[in-house]
C-alpha cells in the first residue's frame, strides 16, 4: 500500500491557554487520494484536527504537542506554515473571511501573488481553476455580487491554484442553503475526482455529505477517535446519536419500523438501500400503525396581517412583491427559501427597520405604519443570528435588562421583570455571570431573554440554529419549543430543513421576493417543484416513502415527524 | 441587501481610466503637493482649468458626483466663515496693504485684501477637488494596492488599503444590523439625549461590532497564513497593469505642472502672488 | 523596521474600515458642526490592542478614505488622526491587555488618549493649517481646541467602556457557581 500523505501517531495536544489536552492518542492516516469525513459534535476536537493538518498549529495557535505527526512526509514544527499551505489546502467554514481580494480574480490568484508568480502565468492558472469550479464568468464580481454557493468556489478555487495535495473543508455546509450546500458536495466531489486529490471534510451534518460517498468516516469525541471505518459498516452500527451526531433520516425511519441496519442494506445513500419486499412491507405497516398522531389544525386567533407588501432597497430592485400572509396567535413558523429571496428582509420590515413601498403590517388588526422601531419593539421581538452581535454588556443581568431602562418601570418593577425572564430562560442561577462564562446555546438564551423581557406578542428569530451541532440545536429549539408552549408566537427564518419539519407545523416560502406557498412543512418537503424552486431540498424520508411504495409520501413525513416528537416527550 | 456604495469607482471607458492605478497616484500627490504649497492665484488658477479639462476628458458627469461637491461646498463655506468670524483682516496682514470697501459692523470690515485672500484660500481647495474625484471615480480599487506598493509603500501596508476596501461593506452592513436590533432595544443614539447617554448607548453598538471585528481579524488573518501572505519580500499582482506611452506622459506632465508650479510661485521670493504691491 | 505581521495588516485593514464606517454615520450632536467623532474611541482602542503601527495606518487610511468620499483630502488633519494613532499606540505599548484591564491601565489609556487629542488638534493640525493653507492662527486654535475637546471626551467615555466590556468579554471562566 501507498504510503500515508497524512499520519497521526499516538498524538495529542493541548493549546497554551487551556488547562487540559484538548486531542488524545489520535492515531490516523489518510492516503492519497482518499476522501474522509471526520465527523463530531461541538468540542469534539475535530476542528483542532484541521488546524494540526494546515499547521495553524503550532504557527498561529501555539500549544503542547505529544506524539508524532508527519504531513507530507514532514514533521509540522520543523516546517512553516507555508510549506504545509502547499500540500494541504483549507477551505474555512467562514467564506467571507476566506474571501481577501476585492473580485473573484484576484482572490483566486492571492496564493499565486504572495508566490511572486509572474502575471501572465498567474492569469492563465486562475482562468483554468475558475474553469474548474464554474466561476470562470464572474471574475470581475466583487464578493458581495455573489451567493454563499459561489464564494464557497471562489474559496475552493483559491486554494487549488496551489496544486496541494489534500483539499481541507471545515464544515463547508454551515452557512449554505440546502440546495446550495448539495451543489458543494457534488462540487467536492468532481474536483476530487478530476484532481486526485485527497479530501477530508470536517462537518456533523452527517446526511448531507453522504449526498456523495466518502471512503471513510472517522467520529470524534471528546478529543479521541471513537471511530474510524468504511461509510457502510460505520452507518450500520449504532454510535451515532450518543455522539451526538444526527443519523440519517432514512435510517432513523428504518429502525422505527423495526429494520435493523446492516452493511448488506447498503446504508449510504437513501437511493442505494437495497430493501427486500419483507422489509418494505415492514416500512408500510409502521406506516399504518401510526395513523392516529396527525392530528387535525386548531383555530385561532389572528395576531400579525401583512397586506400586499412591496418593498426595495433602491427604487431599481424590489426585494419583496406584493407579500401577504398572516400569523395566528401561538403559531410556530418557519420562513424558508435561498439566501435573498428577502426572508430577512421581510423581517426588517415587521420590526420597522425599513419602510416598506406599499402594502401594510396589522398587529391585531392595527395598522403599525406610525409606529417607531422602539414602540413596535414591545410587541414584535427580533432575535439576530449570532448572539454575539447582540450582546453589549459584559454581564447577564445587565444584557437582560437593557431594553427596560429606556421604558416607565420603576428600579423594583424592572429587578421582578428581570428575575421572571431570567427564571423562564433558565438562566436564573446564572444572574450574577459574565456573559463570557456561557456556552454558545446559553448566550442565545441570553439574547432571547433580552428581547423577551419586553414582553413581546412575536419573536422573529433570524437562523437560530446556524452552525449549531445536533446537541446545540436540540437545546435551543427545545427552548423555543418551550416558550411557544406558554403562549409566545413564534416566527422562525431558517435553511435548516430538519428545523423546519420537526418544530414548525406550518412553512412559508419564499423565492426572489415573492410569497411561493404557505403550507405545512412536511407538503413543502414533499413538493419537488417547490423545493427546487426555492432551493430547499427534498427529505430523503420522501425517497423511502417512494421506495416502499407508500401512496402519500408528505404523510409519511408528518407521522415519522409525530412519532419522533412523541417519542422525545416520552 | 441593500448595496452601499463606497468608493464610488466609476466604470466607463476614457483616457483617463485607461491609466494605471500608479500614475493617477502619482499624478494626485503632485498635484496636492503643488496646490498645498502655492499661494500664487496664477498657478492656482491654471491648475483650476487644467483640472477641468481633464475632468471633461474623463467621461465623468457633475451628476455623478453631485453630492460629493455639494459636501465640499459646505466645507468651504464653513471654513471661509470661521476664517473671517475669527480675523476680518487676516489679508490685510498677509499682503501689507490695506483697501477697505465697506463696513459690516464694528471690527468686521471688508478689504479688497481679504477678499482676495479667501479668493486663494477657496481656489487651493476647490483645484485639488476635481482631481481627487476623479482619483477616485476612475481608479478601480482593486489597482489601489499595486499602485502603492509599485510607488514604495511596502506591500503589506498597501495591502492593508485593499482589505480596508474590501471589509468597508461588510462592516458598514454589520454596523446597520447591529443598530438596528439595539434600537429595538431602546437604544438611540440620534434622539434628543443627552450628549454623556448617547455617548454611552453607542457603546451598545460598538462593543458588539468590534468583538465582532476582533473575530474577523482572526479569521482574516489565517486565511491569509494559510495562502502564504507574506511569504517573500516581495508578491506580484494579478490587476498590475504596465506603464503605457500615456503613463509616461502624464506621469512628466504631472512632473512639469510640480516643477512650473514651484518655480512660478517662489519666482519672486514669496509664496504669495501680491498683487497689491505695484498698487 | 520590523516587518508588520499578518494580523496586524489585517488588523489595519479591518480598523480603517471601521474608522471610515464610523466617520461617515456621524452622530448628530447639539453644537453645530462638532459631530460626535466616534472613530477615534474605535482608533484608540485598537492602537492600544494592536499597536502604534496599526494606530497610525488606521488613521491615516481611514481619515483619507472619509475625506476622499467627501471633500477631497485635507492633509493637515489626516496627519493628526495618524499622530493620535501613534501617540495612543506608543503609550499604551506593553499594557498586556490580554490579561485584563485594571483602573491603573484605564488611567492610561486616558492620559495616552488625552495627550493624543492636544497635541494632535492643539499643536500638530494647526501647525500644518498654518504652513499648507497660511490659514489665520486665532481660527485655527479655537477650531483645534474644540476638536480636541469633543474627541477627548468621546474616547474618554466610549473608548474606556469598549476596552472595559473587551476584558470582561475575554475572561476567563473561573470560580463561578450557580445560584439558586
């Protein structure tokens, strides 16, 4: 056999700032040509993993290393980190930090000019990677003229003007939209096989990457390998979810229908199961069984109207087109569709950040056109993305309270607000912390307790999940999951599919500022125009439906849905 | 998104656009350095037309740029009224004589040698302004790293401009969401406040904007190690375009206007054109 | 000189881009024409994380990208904000500010940033008005003074509680316990 490009021999590391190691006896080696998926939940290490691979350890994140590891042949401390940068090529999770030049062309060439390759050379490389990765026609674009998608490529493309020989992606579905992030796999995936290069992609999206087969799957958890074997014998075990990585949908249906997995089911792609008649008819019966959890729509209360809403940020483009829809007192929705199909924008225009053109919002059926961002605040709540653009006070408390102290309440008023708020966010033993102390999901409770301590009717919550690993992503949709339960609407934008189905009955689509469907989740899912219109994509829980030969495959979805909630509730 | 423009780079085809990034640099600094240091109305007044002329040469429309003269009106105004609120008879001192045509009231008198002086004054800012917008209308950015490097700044100072202009957008969007979110938090910074509560509620909008950048820098940075940002003493650039015939020419007419600049304006011994002494 | 490492290029570039951002959504403020100057509570703070290096190239391209997108570049004051730059930077040099920020390192920050602003606005704008522009001395003196004035106290507030709210943030996890 080959030799290994890339070998980890009982090594370890602990970075200088933190007290304990943070990778343990790690023994990998990956050859050439090969294409892994090193999978992990949050904190697993597997991100550590890339790092010690591109040499930003030692050279940009300094630490105690133990072992041995060779790259190339070489031993990263007595190379550089630009030595490394031409045999391992990363592509970051964050495209817009990847993305240094002010057009597509120049980005690509960056590694070529720090190279000192001369111009005519560097143009023709970069014209022929662009090629290779579809971006060739949109050299002259500036970043911002460019979807998540393209400046993933742009990303992918700078990196391969090198020539290097393993191709490094940190979690390159985070900030992707479903449809775009299935391009990336199949991008991944023709590179791979066009170049021969090797491809080790760090993701916890398990189900999406297996879109296109890898060689192998290594699972990390807490620093050490748990796992380290072919795609089909690794998905017929059963350490997933105590690792806290999501299984494929597919499976989880198979196993609720009492089929075991094994490697002879061919368990990589829901296309590829190979199921006998025994075991589809297995599949239908548990369909049957569970007839009765769909229940019936409740009747409700309208709380929110948007009428033929028009908007556009300058008079050339209209970002939304006569939009109107409305949302029932205690709903749970999801607003999905690409990245600028105005769900964001949309928002905005609720909370009376922008003016919309024409049309109007009602909030109960008053019209909200005068009133200021800070009164329309107390009834519309809006939660950003990250927490950390949100949080501007070092400590809990103070976070928390901030939106009362432009408000009448008095010092005692305000302290019994603070405490009930903190109490209903589960944060009230953390009263007293610095924001600092908390996790990642225990600072988006933050951020949401600021907004809820206003008492608003709605909370419109901008990707609350985003680059959240399963563990993380249970926990704060279970918070909001919580809060709907004691009487909040609330309002999800999302791209996350599996967010969508499980949490929110009802979806609203949104495609290049037009209102597309507003329907249940699941009929979303199970619509293929639909999702390839918004750029969604289809469950493979559809596939299997189809497979198995079950007539109405969105109410396949729904019962697999309710059983699964049924089953957390248990 | 909402696009913001920034720099206003201005794309159409004109002799003027056709030159490199480095001469229109070094074109602008002798030009600011001429005008900077000439008080001679002549000279000023030459490099007014001259600056017109090319800005008529340039493609470039007044409406394009509209707003930016109206800004630079504004400040002329501004400064040519604090210059007299605070000493009416600054010329007279400047060009030891005296001319007086009327009386405002009390000390603040109208000499023909003040006028004159907020003549020259008015005449250095307004011949540098075309030729600075145009800088900036026709260079694309993406020239404005290599030019830099190519006239001596070291690369990565230089390439600190283009990251400059490249992260401009994406901080200025994050700065509009950031506030936005705060406002319905209660926190404005444009009402009617007072100064110390302003001062401290924009504190809830740069804190999260600069750890926000503190992260950025961080990602930005390796992102550069890893493509071998500073690898060499030297990198070569993928937009450097090479200097043409046309270079060469305004690189020596910008040359000329520098030299004749000095050498009418210190002709006489003063940097003063003094038209009043052969009064 | 010491070649700037990666980070404080980008370090730069990220800076002027705030710097610039900041400049140009100038707050209102009740004195006309005395807009409160948030860049420079943003500059000081970076001078002190990054450096003088990084304080002067901030300044400097961003006071030229602000003038540049508005009246054409007014050299005088553009050398100023890199001088504050500089002067914060070399002042607060060595204050370790990674490992946290006591009352002694504010009150340094605060002479540093207070000497800046005089001798920047008092002392080095007005000499530049004085030899570029032959501009009157009286104008020039109470214009700079009340530059310097309103930036001291922007930097004094804004950029005291930025660098207090930075340490907070980047603090270790500790000795800290629930409370029920």
């Amino acid at each position: 056999m080959a030799q290994p490009i890339i070998s980890f021999k009982d090594y370890g590391f602990q970075y200088t700032a933190q007290a304990s190691p943070t990778l343990h006896h790690i023994n990998l080696d990956i050859y050439p040509g090969e294409k892994v998926l090193i999978a992990g939940a949050s904190g697993s290490g597997k991100s550590t993993i890339g790092s010690c691979l591109n040499g930003l350890i030692p050279y940009a994140y300094p630490g105690e290393s133990t072992g041995k590891l060779t790259i190339g042949g070489k031993d990263p401390k007595e190379s550089s980190i630009f030595e490394l940068s031409q045999i391992v090529g990363t592509v970051l999770q964050d495209t817009d930090g990847q993305f240094i030049g002010l057009t597509v062309g120049e980005d690509i060439a960056f590694a070529l000019e720090n190279d000192c390759v001369p111009q005519d050379q560097m143009k023709e490389t970069v014209h022929e990677v662009a090629k290779l990765v579809d971006i060739d026609h949109h050299l002259e674009y500036a970043p911002h003229d460019l979807s998540g998608g393209q400046k993933q490529r742009v990303s992918l493309a700078g990196v391969m003007v090198e020539q290097v020989k393993v191709l490094l992606f940190d979690e390159p579905l985070a900030n992707l939209d479903p449809a775009a992030g299935r391009v990336t796999i199949e991008l991944i995936d023709e590179v791979q096989k066009r170049t021969g290069a090797a491809v080790i992609i760090i993701e916890h999206r398990l189900e999406d990457v297996l879109w296109r087969s890898v060689d192998r799957i290594v699972l990390m958890d807490e620093g050490r390998i748990v796992a380290d074997m072919p795609t089909k014998d690794f998905l017929s075990g059963d350490m997933l979810l105590e690792h806290g990585i999501r299984e494929p949908l597919y499976l989880t249906a198979l196993r609720y229908a009492g089929i075991s997995i094994t490697k002879e089911l061919e368990p990589q792609h829901v296309e590829s199961l190979t199921l006998s008649g025994e075991q589809k008819e297995k599949v239908r019966s548990w369909y049957r069984d569970n007839a009765g959890l769909t229940g019936a729509k409740k009747e409700r209360r309208e709380l929110l109207r948007v009428e033929n809403l028009s908007f556009g940020y300058t008079p050339e483009v209209q970002n939304l087109k006569d939009v109107s829809f409305s949302i029932e007192e205690g709903e749970m929705v999801s607003i999905v569709g690409k990245n600028g199909a105005g769900k964001s924008t949309l928002a905005k225009l609720i909370c009376g950040f922008e003016k919309p053109t024409s049309g109007r919002i009602c909030l109960e059926g008053r019209d909200l056109s005068g009133d200021t961002i800070k009164e329309r605040a107390k009834t519309i709540g809006y939660v950003m993305q990250n927490p950390n653009q949100m949080i501007s006070k070092p400590m809990i408390w103070d976070e928390v309270e901030m939106a009362l102290l432009s408000g009448d309440m008095n010092e005692q008023e305000r302290k019994e607000r603070v405490e009930e708020t903190l109490k209903i966010c589960g944060l009230y033993p953390f009263r007293k912390w610095p924001v600092s102390a908390l996790s990642y999901g225990q600072k988006k409770r933050v951020t949401i307790a600021g907004i809820l301590v206003q008492r608003p009717q709605i909370i419109i919550l901008d990707e609350p999940t985003a680059g959240q690993d399963y563990h993380h992503y249970t926990e704060i949709m279970e918070f909001l999951k919580e809060l709907n339960t004691q009487g909040f609407t609330i309002v999800m934008i999302t791209h996350d599919m599996h967010l969508m189905l499980e949490y929110t009955p009802r979806a609203i689509v949104f495609c290049e500022g037009m209102l597309l469907a507003d329907t249940t989740a699941a009929r979303v899912l199970n619509d293929p125009s639909l999702v390839q219109r918004a750029n969604l994509k289809e469950t493979s829980l559809y596939t299997l439906s189809v497979m198995c030969g079950i007539e109405e495959p969105q109410e396949f979805t729904e019962r697999f849905i309710a059983y699964e909630e049924a089953r957390r509730r248990r | 998104m909402a696009k913001i423009a920034i720099l206003n780079y201005i794309k159409r085809s004109s002799p003027v656009h056709e030159l490199t990034g480095t001469t229109k640099l070094i074109f602008f600094i002798a030009w600011s350095v001429t005008s900077m240091v000439t008080f001679d109305t002549r000279v000023l007044v030459c490099m007014l037309a001259v600056g017109a002329v090319i800005f008529k040469v340039s493609q470039i429309r007044i409406r394009d740029i509209n707003v930016v003269l109206g800004l630079a009106a504004v400040f002329l105004l501004l400064n040519n009224f604090f210059i007299y609120l605070f000493t009416p008879e600054y010329g007279v001192e400047l060009y030891e004589s005296r001319d007086l045509l009327f009386t405002i009231v009390g000390r603040y008198t109208v000499t023909a040698q003040q006028l004159f002086y907020h003549l020259n004054i008015t005449l250095k800012v307004i011949c540098v302004v075309p030729i600075a917008l145009l800088f900036i209308a026709c260079t694309d950015p993406s020239e404005f790293a290599s030019s830099l490097a190519r006239i001596g700044v070291s690369y990565r100072a230089g390439y600190a401009v283009s990251l400059a202009l490249r992260y401009i957008p994406d901080v200025q969007r994050e700065y509009r969401n950031i506030s936005q979110a705060q406002q319905a938090r209660g926190i404005d910074i444009s009402g009617k406040d007072k100064l110390f509560t302003r001062l401290k509620n924009s504190v809830a909008i740069l804190l999260p904007l600069i750890m926000s950048s503190l992260n950025r820098i961080e990602t930005v940075s390796n992102a550069m190690e890893l493509r071998g940002f500073g690898k060499k003493d030297k990198r070569t650039w993928y937009t450097r375009r090479e200097l043409g015939r046309n270079d060469w020419l305004a690189i020596g007419f910008a040359v000329v206007i520098l030299a004749a600049g000095l050498i009418v304006t210190f002709w006489d011994g003063s940097r003063y054109f003094n038209p009043f002494l052969r009064w | 000189m010491k070649k700037l490492s990666v980070k404080s290029v980008v370090a730069i570039g990220i800076g002027a881009a705030l710097f610039f951002v900041l400049g140009k959504v100038a707050i209102p403020s009740p004195v006309p024409n005395t807009n409160i100057s948030l860049q420079y509570a943003v500059q000081a703070v970076f001078a002190t994380l990054f450096g003088p290096i990084a304080g002067v190239i901030i300044g400097f391209i961003g006071h030229t990208l602000i003038d540049a997108t508005s009246y054409g570049p007014w050299w005088s004051w553009i050398i100023a904000s890199a001088f504050v730059g500089l002067v914060i930077g070399l002042f607060t040099m060595k204050m370790n500010t990674e490992e946290g920020i006591d009352n002694k390192k504010l009150v340094r920050f605060n002479v540093a940033q207070i000497i800046a602003h005089i001798l920047a606005w008092g002392v080095v704008a007005p000499v530049l008005d004085i030899l570029i522009y032959a501009e009157p001395v009286e104008k020039l003196f109470a214009q700079g003074l009340m530059a310097a004035a309103a930036n001291i106290i922007t930097t004094g507030v804004v950029g005291t509680l930025l660098l207090l709210g930075y340490s907070k943030t980047v603090v270790k996890k500790g000795s800290l316990e629930k409370e029920d």
